[in-house]
C-alpha cells in the first residue's frame, strides 16, 4: 500500500504540509503584529492541485494590508455586539474604541477551500465572547464581507 504523502512543493508558495490535518504553508499571512498560518484544502484525491480561484485568495491572504485589522475591526465588533445584545451579558463591555475588539481574540489560521465560485479564505479565531463556537470572518475577493460563528458565514 502506497502511503499518502505529507508534503509537496508548490512553484508559486513554496512548501506545503500535512500538520495536524491540515495542509499548511510554510508562508504566514501577517495580521497587525501576528503571523497567521494558512490552511488549504483540496478536491478529493487531487492533492497539490490549487484550482486558480484558491492561488487568488491565497495571494490577497498574503498582502493583507497593514490596516486590516483596523477595516475590519467594525465587522467584527458587529458580532460581538450582537452577541452582547443576545445574551444580556453585562460582564462584556461595550468597547468604544472597534480596534479593541482585537484583543479578545486569538488567530487559528487561515482557510482557503476549494470549491468556492470567488477568492475566499476564512480567518478562523477564538473569542472570548463566543468561547464554543469561536469566530470566522469571511473575505471575499480581499475584503472582509462577513463574521459569525465558525461554519456560519454567509448563511
């Protein structure tokens, strides 16, 4: 039996391993002063094949802006808000400033799948307002378009 393999390289991003059931980057994304490691997913059975919608969003995930956790801030402190609101916390305060919202959460990774119509990754955190569930923010084409629960965006 021919034993799957655990890495492979890539001519435009370079090395790419199976680390805890992901396929990995040895490139990280940089958020504000954080690296963020990116994921990709593959069709059944066709590892190593990025389709061209994947290479895209693999780009835009490597030249985030410096800014983006400033642009995105807002959409992710609508969800903490809605959160907030959901529940009635009163232990969560309201964050005057958006870019606080930052340090209430930790990045995973980056996730880049395969069947997607448009350039899409997803950041994949954890929150501490949403401690289960964790967070996603979805971006579309380079542009944060959604944040929610982990598997709820876009729904």
């Amino acid at each position: 039996m021919m034993e799957s393999p655990r890495s492979y390289y890539d001519a435009e991003f370079g090395q790419i391993i199976l680390e805890d059931n992901y396929w990995t980057l040895a490139q990280c994304a940089v958020l504000g002063d954080r690296r963020v490691r990116i994921c990709v997913d593959f069709e059944q059975g066709q590892i190593g094949e990025l389709s061209l919608l994947q290479r895209e969003a693999i780009r835009q995930a490597l030249a985030l802006s410096p800014d983006v956790l400033h642009v995105t801030a807002p959409l992710v402190l609508q969800n903490y808000d809605v959160y907030r609101d959901m529940i009635g916390d009163e232990s969560m305060p309201v964050l005057a400033n958006p870019i606080q919202v930052w340090e209430q959460v930790t990045f995973s990774y980056i996730y880049v799948e395969y069947d997607l119509n448009i350039a899409t990754f997803k950041l994949i955190a954890e929150c501490d307002w949403e401690p289960e569930h964790g967070l996603e923010v979805r971006f579309r084409n380079g542009v944060a378009d959604d944040a929610d629960q982990i598997g709820e965006t876009g729904r």
